[in-house]
C-alpha cells in the first residue's frame, strides 16, 4: 500500500527557490514538505557527465522533491509551476514512496560513526557505543544530518577539537538538519543553542533528537530562512556559528555570517565541494572573516574560519 507520493525535478539554482516557494503556497494539492538539494553528477537529464557538471557548475543545478500525502494531479502540478514560469515549466516526475519503513531502509548499511570524540549511532545500534565517547543518538529520517556525510563529520570533528565543558558559549547552527551538530555542542560543552531551518520538519526532527540525547533544555529549534527570525537577531553575536548547508546559500549568507559573529568568533561552514572551497572561502574573506583551518574528506571540505 502507498501512502507518500513524491513529485520531483531539476532546475537551474535562481529557479529552485522560486518553484519550491509556489509549490508551498498551493492551496492544492496540499503539500507535506519541500527540498531543494543540489543535483550531483549523472543524476539528472541535465548533468550527464563531470564534465558537464564543469560547464553548468558556475550556475548550478539543483533538485526540487516534494512529497504529497495521497497521489497529486499532474495537471495541477502543472499550473502551479506555469505561474512561476510558464515557459520554462520543468519536466517533472510524479512517483509512489511505497509503504515500508522508509526510515528504517535508509539505516540500511549505516554503521556508527566515530567523528572526534563523538560516536553518532541509531538506535540499532545502541549496544555498539564504546566508553570514553560523547553519544550522539540520531536516527536517519525526514532531515539531513546523521553524521555519515563527510560534511557532517568534518563539523563534528572540529566541535570536538574547539570546545571544552564548563567554557561559556553563545553558539548557533543554521540548516540544523536533525540538529546533530546542535546536540554535539549541548553535550559538550553544556551550553544553551539556537538551531534553525527552513524546513520545519527539520525543526520537528531537532527537537525530538534533543529530547532523545537528554538536552532538550539546551536547545532552542525554530524554523528560519538564513538569519530571517528576529531570535537569530536578538541572540548575537555569537562565538561559535555552524552552518552545513550548501555552497551558494553559504556564500549569500556571508554579510549575515560576519555581521552576527563575534570578533575572534569561530564559524565552521560545510556543503561544500572541494572545487566551491575558493568561491566559499572567497566570500568569506570579502567580509573580513579568516581562514583558520580545513578538513577536506572526499569531494568535501570543512572549512573553520573566525571573525
């Protein structure tokens, strides 16, 4: 039996926002939830080949998911996104999420991970959790962020080589995902964090793993665009901003990064491909942050960078 439908497509970055905004604001169908994620190499009819992703790498391809409760009419569908543009109506595919345990597969050949002094598991694999670690309880489900993405590592890896318990820190992560990182910096160092998304499943997600790692009193989840919610505001600057989103919101946000940290503040970014580190980094320096330190694992890069 199926229970989830997905419509999904692949834009141009300047057209993702802009599509998945008039996919939410539908009245009908009434949709549960929308990603944008960036579209890797071969997996869509415009990125063929690396070298293709090369050519259109300046621009940017990114993937729209969009799931849908019972089966969405495509012609709808359609007329939703023809408003946007209708000239450049994306093609798009309508597809059954079946009605399995789709948290349970994606745990499927997810072993822990051990990134610093953190030992991030699910819950299968709670008997696994060596002494001397800090746990990191986090279930792969509706967020991004379970600590197996190299960029998620990096970010713990770094947490774990900055702080130390009982050192007072004013600390906020952005694109929170499951809230990983959040909890990473709660359990370490004891310290209250904000932690925002845009997505508010992702907000949902951080506050039940708060609950489920015993720091929900340290956390504070609410739903933001970059630093677009007054709380953001109100609580800087900050020592410490973590950010493991993607290369051009991170880029975007850089004004927002150097405006809000605090000087000699730390700011650890992620989402980034190893060949996006200089247009990142770049932005970055535009704005007087420093690049302290990096940690490239496979095609990604860690960067710390400080105010």
């Amino acid at each position: 039996m199926t229970t989830l439908w997905k419509l999904s497509f692949v834009v141009p970055y300047e057209a993702a926002e802009v599509f998945s905004d008039a996919l939410e604001a539908a009245i009908w169908p009434e949709v549960l939830a929308v990603t944008t994620t960036e579209a890797e190499p071969g997996s869509s009819p415009l990125v063929k080949t690396a070298s293709e992703w090369n050519e259109v790498e300046a621009h940017g391809i990114w993937r729209v998911e969009a799931l849908y409760s019972e089966r969405p009419d495509e012609t709808a569908l359609h007329e939703i996104l023809a408003r946007v543009d209708a000239a450049a109506v994306p093609d798009f595919a309508v597809d059954p999420v079946p009605d399995e345990d789709w948290v349970a597969r994606s745990l499927e050949g997810l072993e822990p991970v051990r990134a610093g002094r953190f030992f991030v598991y699910g819950s299968h694999d709670a008997e696994k959790v060596p002494s001397g670690t800090i746990p990191l309880l986090v279930d792969a489900g509706q967020a991004f962020g379970t600590g197996h993405h190299e960029t998620t590592a990096g970010c713990l890896e770094f947490i774990s080589e900055m702080l130390r318990p009982g050192v007072p820190l004013n600390a906020l992560d952005i694109g929170t995902g499951t809230g990983v990182l959040a909890i990473a910096i709660a359990k370490l160092a004891r310290v209250n964090v904000l932690a925002s998304d845009i997505d508010p499943v992702a907000v949902r997600v951080t506050k039940a793993n708060a609950r489920a790692n015993g720091v929900a009193p340290f956390i504070t989840a609410l739903p933001a665009k970059g630093f677009g919610h007054p709380a953001l505001a109100a609580r800087a600057p900050y020592d410490l901003i973590v950010a493991n989103i993607l290369a051009r919101p991170l880029v975007s946000l850089a004004p927002a990064f150097a405006k809000h940290l605090k000087p000699g503040g730390t700011l650890i970014l992620s989402g980034t491909l190893r060949a996006q580190e200089n247009m990142v980094a770049g932005a970055m320096r535009m704005q007087g942050l420093k690049l302290v330190s990096r940690k490239p694992k496979g095609d990604w890069v860690t960067l710390r960078m400080q105010g």
